[in-house]
C-alpha cells in the first residue's frame, strides 16, 4: 500500500536549467569572470544553491569563497525565477491523476524554501501538494534523509509505503538513508548512473506518464516493463 509520494523539484518536477544557469553566470559576470557554459552549470545542480555557487565561481576562475556571492546569485535567481522554468510535459496531468486518485504527495529539494515557493506557486502546482521541504531549512539537505522522515512523520506514512521520486545520486542516497522506495526519472537532467549504483530495487520512469501507470500497478501488486529493477534497465 502506498501512502506517499515525495517528490525531488530541480530535474523531476520542473526543467529549470536555464534559469539557474543564466542566475550562476550572472553572479559569475558580477564578481568579474567570464560566463561558462549552460551545461557545466547544470551538473552542478542538487545539492544546495551554497555549493552550487562555490562550483561555478571555481569553474570561472573566480574565488569560490567570494564575499556575498550565495546573495548575489539568490537575488538574480529570484528576478529570474520563472523565465524558462516549466513543468516537464505531461507532469500537471499526473500530478491531477494522482491528487483525484486520493495519492497523498509532497516536496522535497535542496533549492532554499523562498525560491522552491515561488516556483510552486507561480507555476500552479502547489495545490496538489500537502507539505514542502526546502534545503534551507532545521531539517537540512538531502542525502540527509531528516526532511524526509519529517514529511513521511507529517503524512502519517512509513518509509516502506514512502516513495521518493527524483532524478540524481542525492534522491538516490537520500531514499537509501531513509529506508523509502526508489523511482529515478530519466528524462531528468540529473540523470547520471553508472550500473555501481543500482542495486536492483529501483524503479524507472521515462516520463511522467509513467509515474502513474506505476503507481496503479503497485497498487495492484502488478507490473509494468518500466517498473523493472535496476539491472534489467542497463
């Protein structure tokens, strides 16, 4: 029986890319370097806005402890919040299927909780959601699974009817600490696995269709050829 879906932000629910990436180079430019590119930027991504920073100024060649840079940066990322950043095709439609179906859901990312707020909200998907986490606050970053056991605590859940949808290493270490299911988006932009990785638990989505196809078939204790464990994906 599932109780819960927490869902990863950054690369899961929403393609942001190039919002933080024009957010880094504009901190970059302000403290004297040169723009790199968008894709560095990216691989970067999801593990807290600070360390985010520290990479990319580094990248540049500009001192990774520059005074006020996590500041500088924050302040272009909320004047830019929603420029490019979308909802990856298909993902409100799930999310409803889910929400009308009566799958309790809920946030959890290391983006700062402001930022993770205008996003929600600005894009209209705040509503399907009944707790949000973000990496600035008591309950720390993930792969530390302390905001997770939080919202699972707050659902009134248990991490084994818990599944924790992201994209990355960190969503992936982050279920594993907290003792939740697994589902690893491909479509993601922090998608990158070696077959070390998996152990054989996981679950794979190609879209987000597929989220509730998998959800429904779980709830059958049926199966489905992108529900399929680790190694049979590689």
């Amino acid at each position: 029986m599932l109780e819960l879906i927490v869902f990863d932000l950054d690369g899961t629910l929403v393609d942001s890319r190039k919002d933080i990436a024009n957010a880094a180079n504009a901190t970059i430019e302000s403290f004297g370097g040169k723009p790199i590119p968008d894709e560095d930027i990216v691989g970067m991504v999801g593990e807290g806005s600070a360390l985010l920073v520290r990479r990319a100024l580094r990248a540049a060649g500009v001192a990774s402890d520059a005074h006020g840079a996590l500041e500088t940066f924050l302040r272009f990322y909320e004047r830019g919040l929603l420029n490019h950043t979308r909802p990856y095709p298909g993902m409100e439609n799930a999310l409803a299927q889910l929400h009308n179906a009566g799958v309790a859901m809920a946030v959890l990312t290391n983006k700062p909780q402001r930022a993770t707020d205008g996003v929600l909200d600005g894009l209209g998907l705040r509503g399907f959601f009944r707790d949000v986490i973000g990496g600035d606050t008591a309950f720390g970053r993930k792969p530390d699974p302390a905001g997770l056991l939080e919202l699972i605590g707050r659902a009134g859940a248990r991490p084994e009817t818990t599944l924790l949808v992201g994209d990355s290493r960190v969503d992936l270490q982050t279920a594993r600490r907290g003792g939740t299911r697994i589902c690893l988006a491909r479509y993601g932009f922090g998608f990158a696995f070696g077959e070390e990785d998996f152990d054989g638990s996981e679950i794979f989505i190609e879209s987000p269709a597929d989220l509730v196809a998998t959800v429904i078939q779980q709830e059958k204790g049926g199966r489905r050829t992108n529900m399929r464990k680790g190694e049979e994906n590689q």
